[in-house]
C-alpha cells in the first residue's frame, strides 16, 4: 500500500492548489513518503519539493484510504495524510516540475476541476479543525463509486 501526504495551505482567504498536467485536474501539493519518514516529515518535504515554501506548524487535518477499481477488484490502494497549515515562510517557486501552482480563494475552490473525493476533503478542512477520516472507492478512471467519512459531511 503507498502512504502520500499533502497540505492544505490556506493563507489570505485563499489556498495554494497545483493543477496537474494530466488530467488538467487541480490536488493539494504533496507526494509520497519515504522510508522511514514520520507523515509530518513527509508533508513538510513534499510542500516544499513543489512550491519552494517551507510550511509553519501543519497539524494532521484528515487520514484516509483510497482504493481503485477495475472489474470488481482492487488494482490500486493507498493511504493519504492530507494536513492544513496557515502559515508559512519563502516565495513561491515560479517552476514546479509536478504542475501549474495557482492561489485561489477559498468561494472558487468547489468549482475547481477535481477529484471528487478532494471536494469532500476541502469542504470539512474549510469547516471544520476537527479530523477527518475517510474511505473512498474509484474506478480506474477515478470516477467515485463510494465513500465513508467519519464524521460525516453533507
């Protein structure tokens, strides 16, 4: 199973998002986590590695798992450790390798093209501190066909 984490940045009623090249579809930076690394640790890394800011103080917003799909049987199967931080220190890279990094305030972001999952993600991150833990079901073309969120949101 792979573990990634990613941060949520949220600074000036905004949120630091990448748009990805593949789908066109815009994530929350992060990546995979290394050997032996804590998902604190990871998160920090990761940040930077695509955005060239070193985040201030992330605290764990949200565990969960995602299982992909295909023919009834699962060919994909990950955890991800999304945190939140509201501050942070650096300028932000004017070239990241993984995608477009875009500021976009936080009433535009449910009209971005993503993830459905990522939508469920951002609505409790912007709402609430409280941590959320999920499951979540994909087909191979990252269509969703479950979920489970604790606790649960509308």
């Amino acid at each position: 199973m792979q573990r990634v984490t990613n941060c949520i940045l949220i600074n000036n009623k905004k949120v630091l998002v990448i748009k990805k090249p593949r789908r066109g579809w815009y994530a929350i930076p992060g990546g995979k986590m290394e050997q032996g690394e804590s998902i604190k640790e990871s998160a920090t890394r990761e940040f930077y590695e695509e955005t060239a800011l070193t985040l201030i103080n992330p605290n764990l917003a949200g565990v969960f798992t995602f299982s992909v799909f295909e023919n009834k049987a699962i060919t994909e199967e990950w955890m991800m450790f999304t945190f939140v931080s509201r501050y942070f220190n650096g300028e932000l890279t004017k070239h990241c390798k993984e995608g477009e990094l875009e500021w976009v305030s936080l009433d535009r972001v449910n009209e971005l093209p993503m993830a459905e999952g990522d939508h469920h993600i951002f609505n409790h991150v912007l709402a609430s501190s409280e941590t959320l833990y999920g499951s979540f079901a994909y087909t191979k073309d990252y269509e969703l066909l479950d979920l489970r969120l604790d606790p649960a949101t509308p």
